[in-house]
C-alpha cells in the first residue's frame, strides 16, 4: 500500500507531465541516458518485449519504437498525468499506472526491462527489483540507470544519498538476477548495471 510520502510523489509528477517534455533536463541529461541504456540493449540483441518502469511521458519508449518497430513496448509509472501524456504522445505503446513494487504484467512477459533515473523514487526498491525479475522471461535481461553520486556527494541528495554499485549487485543478486556488468555514464554520476535472469 503507498505511503504518504508516496502518494505526494506521484502527485507531484503528475503536476508536471504537462511540461515535462519540455524541460531543459530531457536534452542535456535524460536523453544521453536513454541513448546509452538503449544501446546496452541492441548489444543483447532484439527485444520482443521492453517494460520501461517509471517511463514519465513515455520518451525512451518512442526512441525504442525507432530501433525496433516490431517489439511490444510497455510503460509503467506512478503518476497519473505522466500516463495520460505518454498515452497521447506515444502510438502503438501500451502504458499502466502502477507502482514498482506492484508491476501490472504476468510472469515471465518480458525479455527486457529497463529503469532510468527513477529507482531512487521507489518506495521499496528491494520489491521493486524482484517484482523486474518476476515479469522477465529466463535470460531476460534488466538494465536499471540511476544516479550515482561522486565523492561523497550524496550526502546533498535525499533520494539517491544511498546508491552505489554494490548496494544494485546486492539487490539484483537477491532477486535472482545475475549481474552481466555496470557502466558508469556522464562522468560516473549515472551508473547502468546490467542483470540478466537467471
């Protein structure tokens, strides 16, 4: 069940789906990150299925529709306005509302999963990770890109103060997820890990 502080997340969200298209951080930050995130996954081969979770207005989903038109492209994320918008913005893809930790997709129905810059919202990310590894396929591969702090500076991010490298091998490896390698991106303030299912 969403806390509080959950519930005013995906409220917050959803009053900026409007304009979050045109921010300033899609071009400089957001997009370099799909682009690389997409190109881990071309290096895997082709999807048939690709979960985007906390997909926002859907953006890597149409970069992914250029890549491969015959995959099955799927968006889930919290925020009702970010749903509505994707919904408006991106034919042929099919978006839920719904939490990480709760994804709305049977097991095993996913070759590819992918995460960017939103695992450090999730309430109960240990949840969320293995909820990615129940909805992929076996050698299904789950590529989350999340914000990774240099130099002790998280200490000046509320969300993402408690990421690092080991703390995702931790996780994935949990969840049954064998992790296939991490790629520092942006200079190391983003870090991809790649995990496959076991």
């Amino acid at each position: 069940m969403a806390g509080k502080q959950d519930i005013q997340d995906a409220e917050y969200w959803s009053s900026r789906s409007r304009t979050y298209e045109q921010s300033w951080a899609q071009r400089v930050f957001h997009d370099r990150i799909h682009r690389a995130v997409l190109d881990l996954v071309a290096s895997q081969g082709t999807p048939e299925v690709l979960v985007d979770v906390g997909c926002g207005t859907g953006r890597l989903l149409r970069k992914a529709a250029a890549r491969w038109p015959t995959a099955k492209r799927i968006g889930v994320d919290a925020a009702a306005g970010m749903i509505a918008i994707a919904r408006q913005m991106t034919p042929g893809a099919i978006f839920y509302q719904g939490a990480a930790e709760s994804l709305p997709l049977p097991d095993a129905s996913a070759d590819v999963v992918v995460s960017t810059i939103s695992f450090h919202h999730w309430p109960d990310q240990a949840q969320g990770v293995r909820e990615v590894a129940r909805v992929l396929r076996p050698g299904g591969h789950f590529l989350l890109a999340d914000v990774v702090p240099p130099f002790g500076l998280g200490l000046f991010s509320r969300h993402a103060r408690s990421n690092s490298g080991k703390k995702f091998r931790e996780l994935f490896s949990r969840a049954g997820l064998q992790v296939r390698g991490q790629h520092p991106r942006l200079g190391g303030w983003v870090l991809v890990t790649v995990g496959e299912r076991r």
